[in-house]
C-alpha cells in the first residue's frame, strides 16, 4: 500500500512538473537571478557596513560566494575579487544610485513571487503594492541575515585571538572558526524556507515547507560537486565562448540552482496536496 502510494506521487509529481514547465521558470528565474546578484550584493554590503566594519562583511560575502559558487576551472580568482570590488565602489553609493538597486534587487525577488504563484497554483494572487511589500521585507531578512553572521565572525575571530596560545578550559575555541563552514548550508536552508513561507501568495503547513527547503539544501550542495567536475571536463566551452567561458558556466551555474530551488517549491506543494488527500480518505 505505501508502494502504492510512493508511486502515484512521482507521477504526480513529475506530471506537475511538466504542467509547470519548471525548465522554462528556472530559465525566467536565471535572468533575473544574474542581472539582480550584484545589486543586491552591494545593497547587502552597503547596508550592513552601515553597523559593522566593512572589512568584515566584505569576509564574510566572499566566503558565502565561494560557499555557494562553485569554483570555475577557467577564472579561480574572479569571484573571490567581485565583493573586493564592490566595496570599493561603496562610497560612492548615492541616492540615485542606491534607488536604481533597490528597483533591480526587489524585481529580482517580485519575480520569484510571481514563479512560485504559477507553481502553488494560487487562485488570488497579491496586489502589485503587496509583491513589492513582501520584496522589501525578503530583502531587510536577508540583510538582517548579513549583519548578524558577519558580526558572528567578527566575535569568533576575536575570541580565537584573544585566546590563542591558552590551554585548558579555553581550548576547544578554534573550533568556533569552523562555525562558518556549518552555518552557510545552515542559512541557505533558512533563506529557501523564508522565501517558500513568506513569498507565495498561499503556503503550504510548516512540515512539507521544512522538507522542501531541506531537499532544495542539500540538491544545491550535491550538484554544486558534480557541476564543478562537469566544468572540468569540458575543455571545448573555452574554445568555443573564449572570454565569455565563465559568464557562460556561471549563469549556467544560476540555472541549475533555480530549478533545484522550483523543483523543491513543487515537492513542498505535491506533498502537502498528495498526502492531505490521502489523509481524508484514509479519515473516510
């Protein structure tokens, strides 16, 4: 019976999917991911310099980055430089400027709204203010996310230092500095659970939000392994696109995440549809 059950549900869920045409959303979602990553990186970096010193979220950006990123075999020091760049560039962040941003960042996440809208089916969608709303408030969690790990680093980093060298009760201290390591799969987890929970314009309970955004976690870390050994065997992509190599691995990069991220998005709407169904007729 639980066979049974598995089975009907893989093919709803892959019927779903192919009635969602989630390869075209991921493609949608690519663009807008690419063209809005640096505005919002430097929004991010600009407003939580405003708190804490520059130099580290400047750190903490690069280390998320190459976190995430996985590192292209044809420009290894591109995305550890881009963040450095920004924030020489902060300064001369204006008004105008800073408008400008915000308008390519909150189209990034309004978006997002309107893909995962087409994938929860949702029958009454927001009103364009309450897109927006919603776009801002994603944008000051994340920033807030910002803030609060680089100060983190910013505590850990003095703590080892101050206590290098002592034995005794302060020794286990260097392990605090792998606390980043475990905390950007932690805040990736955190980041697709808020955008599932908050974003459409209907959700689904707690539980089938916390496994979507789970497996949507863990697919984007396994096939960042896989992409980089794609990468690395494909020696013909710097012949053919020359200097465009890496903007070409890297959206292709952005692509690969977008589905994972919708693909989670459909598990989470699936599970909630197929096993509430179930759970009445069991009832009956």
């Amino acid at each position: 019976m639980k066979w049974e059950r598995a089975k009907q549900f893989v093919i709803h869920l892959v019927v779903s999917m192919i009635n969602h045409r989630i390869g075209a959303l991921a493609a949608v979602l690519a663009f807008y991911g690419f063209s809005s990553m640096i505005p919002l990186l430097l929004l991010l970096l600009y407003g939580a310099s405003l708190l804490i010193p520059q130099a580290s979220v400047v750190h903490f950006l690069a280390t998320l980055l190459r976190s995430y990123v996985p590192t292209m075999p044809y420009d290894r020091t591109y995305l550890t430089g881009i963040v450095s760049r920004l924030a020489s560039t902060n300064s001369h962040v204006g008004v105008v400027v800073l408008l400008g941003l915000l308008w390519t960042t909150i189209g990034g996440f309004v978006s997002l709204q309107q893909t995962l809208d087409v994938i929860w089916e949702a029958s009454h969608r927001r009103s364009f203010v309450s897109q927006y709303v919603r776009s801002f408030a994603m944008m000051g969690i994340l920033l807030l996310f910002t803030v609060l790990s680089s100060l983190a680093s910013v505590v850990v980093s003095l703590l080892t230092h101050s206590m290098s060298g002592k034995i005794g009760a302060w020794s286990w201290l260097p392990l605090l500095e792998e606390i980043p390591n475990i905390s950007f799969p932690l805040l990736l987890f955190i980041t697709c659970y808020f955008c599932f929970r908050f974003l459409p314009s209907q959700s689904s309970p707690s539980r089938y939000l916390l496994f979507g955004s789970y497996f949507a976690t863990c697919g984007i870390y396994l096939s960042r392994q896989l992409f980089i050994w794609y990468a690395e065997h494909l020696n013909q992509y710097e012949s053919i696109y020359g200097a465009l190599t890496f903007i070409m691995l890297f959206l292709f990069w952005i692509y690969i995440v977008s589905a994972i991220v919708l693909f989670g998005a459909e598990l989470t709407v699936n599970l909630c549809a197929f096993w509430e169904h179930n759970d009445l007729m069991d009832d009956k």
